[in-house]
C-alpha cells in the first residue's frame, strides 16, 4: 500500500465511530495497509466520511460463522487490530482478545472505548462530553458566569481516545517486534483526557491555578494577553503574549504601552479591567488590518480562521497543510516525516469495495 513509515503493517479495523476510525486514518496515513470490516448495508455517503480514508473495505456479517471465521482468520494475518465496541462486545462474537491472540501470538489487540473495559460505567453509553466532563476538562472550559463550553469533540474522541490508541498500539507494536509477543491495549477517552490535563493538576497544586474557575487563570482567556477579541468588522483575532519580551512588543503594536496599569502583566485582579481595555482596542479595526500590524511579529498573534478560511491562509497553504482530493478539501497527512512520507492512500471505500482482492492479497480462503 502506502510508503509511509508504517509501511508493510497489516492493521484490521471492526468499523466503529469517531476516535477508532481517526486512530486508523492515522496509521493509514503513515502507510499501514487498513482494513475495515464494515457490515453489510452499511451507512451511504461513505465518499464523505473522510475519517475512513486512505484503507479497504471488506464486507462481513459477524453473526454468520462462515463470515465471522473469515474476521478470525484475517486476524490471524494481521499485526494490529482496533475495535471500539463497547466491552464485552467482540467476547461474544467469538473474536476477543484470547482467540485472536491464539491465533496470532504477534497480535497487538487494540480496544478503544469511553470509560474503558473496566469500572462501573464500562458498560454504560457515553460520548465525548460524558468524557471529557468526568475527567475534570469541560468543567475548565468556557466563560466566567456561564456554562462550561463543549470544545466540539476534540478532546475526548481525538485528542484523549484516537491519538493515544494510535500511540498505544504502536508502542506495543515495536515490543511485540523484540519480545515476539502481542497484547491487549485497553485505551479508555476518560483516560486520556485525564492523561492531557496533567499540567493543571501541577499547577493547581503549586497555587497557580484555580481549579474551581474559568475564565480566570493564564490559559482559559482569563488573562487579558492570552485571550481571543473581536475586531471592527465582527471577526477574531487571538493574541498569546505570556513571555515578558512578546508582551511588550504586543503592548507597542496596540499602542498600550504608555499606560502604566499593563505593567500588572501578571497580577489577576488586573485582569479583567486590562482585557476590557485590550478589547476596545482590538474593536477599533478588522481583522485585516490587525494581520498586517501583527502578523508574523512575535506578537504572538494569529486570525481566527473559520473552516473555510484556513486552507486559503498563506501560511496554510505554503506548508500544504490541507489538499483537495478526490473532490473535498480536507486536512493533508500529519506529522511529516523526512525520509519516509506519508500520504492519503484514497477516498473512502464503498463497504464491501475490495473484499475478493483483500482475501486474496491476505491469504485468507472462504470458508
């Protein structure tokens, strides 16, 4: 398949949703061979679904023995597996963790779920916002006075659940390759949005952050110079000047630097009374004018950028950072790597698209 770093790695994807789809678009990306086992009438529209880029579908109905020995037999041949269903799931398809690894020793068996294989919530449903709010996130996030604010489902499904099962199951894949031996990879999002706010836990207990608020500390827009503003013609501009230096030079380019109140730069009872003072500023002019005071100043200083409007900065667009393929403009591969790039291996696949030519290509026979 692809050229990427992970080329020549065979993975076996149990079609699900959100986090172990991305997981897998990942390890796709960087040129792992991605099956999917989608079920028969899957969902149409799939030429849309770009989190199921770049791999193969075979089409398989997991209740019938002659299809669910076909999964079975394709693990067998696989170096990794993803499923996220929920526990206990794949235990009574006769595909879990003990005959999979029976059947292939080498198998590095990922499990991707919300609240995890164990616990007493593991059987509950969830999604990202249950997440992320049981792990102390969303209660961080958003205005003060007003309700926590859902940051999409970054957090959870990505960021806490897709990104470390791809981590997981690759860093369990280099130690099969030395011990011979696969194993099971229990990657829970409640985990991993725990595992991404070990910084506020080090800083709430230094006394340096308050836990209890939002809209009150260095990195939630409780400081007037880490915060986002609206400018004259109602769009936004974000500014991050934390260090000493950037928050000098970002006080000249706003003309504030002769008021001696944003000498406060780090006292917090300022801050409300110093963003409102930044705010009228920043309203005074668009966001136009701001990119061309700001921009690429160490300001630290960037437009906020609607979905469509972030392919077309020139920036962006320099680095590649989005492609148009097979008709839709949509992220590009990432992280890039020197020697061995990455790429999108194709569209989405129609369910059921390849399943002669990947039995075939696998070694695996009909039953």
């Amino acid at each position: 398949m692809g050229s990427g770093p992970l080329n020549g790695v065979k993975v076996l994807e149990f079609t699900g949703l959100g986090p172990a789809p991305f997981c897998c678009m990942l390890l796709s990306d960087m040129g792992a061979d991605v099956v999917r086992i989608d079920r028969r009438g899957g969902r149409g529209l799939r030429k849309y679904d770009l989190l199921a880029r770049g791999r193969r579908s075979v089409v398989f109905d997991l209740k019938q023995e002659g299809d669910k020995a076909l999964a079975l037999a394709m693990a067998g041949k696989a170096d990794i597996l993803v499923e996220g269903f929920r526990p206990g799931v794949m235990e009574r398809l006769g595909l879990g963790p003990e005959p999979a690894l029976a059947r292939n020793p080498r198998l590095v068996y990922g499990r991707m779920t919300g609240w995890g294989q164990t616990g007493p919530l593991a059987q509950s449903a969830g999604h990202d916002i249950n997440y992320i709010a049981l792990s102390g996130a969303l209660h961080a996030m958003g205005r003060r006075g007003e309700p926590p604010a859902p940051p999409l489902n970054l957090v959870g499904d990505f960021g806490g659940g897709a990104l470390y099962l791809a981590m997981g199951v690759l860093a369990a894949l280099v130690e099969a390759r030395t011990s011979g031996k696969g194993q099971v990879v229990d990657c829970a999002m409640v985990d991993g949005v725990a595992s991404l706010m070990t910084l506020f836990h080090g800083l709430a207990k230094a006394g340096i952050w308050n836990s209890d608020a939002r809209d009150a500390n260095l990195l939630d827009g409780g400081a007037h110079f880490y915060d986002v503003y609206e400018c004259a013609d109602g769009k936004w501009i974000s500014l991050g000047a934390i260090e000493p230096e950037f928050y000098a030079l970002m006080l000249e380019k706003l003309g504030l630097a002769s008021d001696p109140a944003f000498a406060a730069h780090m006292d917090r009872a300022a801050w409300p009374q110093l963003s409102a003072k930044v705010a009228a500023v920043v309203k005074a002019k668009t966001r136009a004018q701001w990119q061309i005071a700001l921009e690429g100043s160490d300001v630290c200083f960037a437009p906020v950028l609607s979905m469509a409007e972030a392919p077309l900065h020139p920036h962006n667009a320099a680095r590649g950072t989005y492609i148009e393929a097979d008709g839709i403009m949509q992220p590009n591969v990432a992280p890039r790597f020197s020697r061995t790039p990455g790429a999108i291996q194709g569209p989405p696949a129609e369910p059921g698209a390849d399943t002669e030519a990947v039995l075939a290509e696998w070694g695996v026979r009909p039953c």
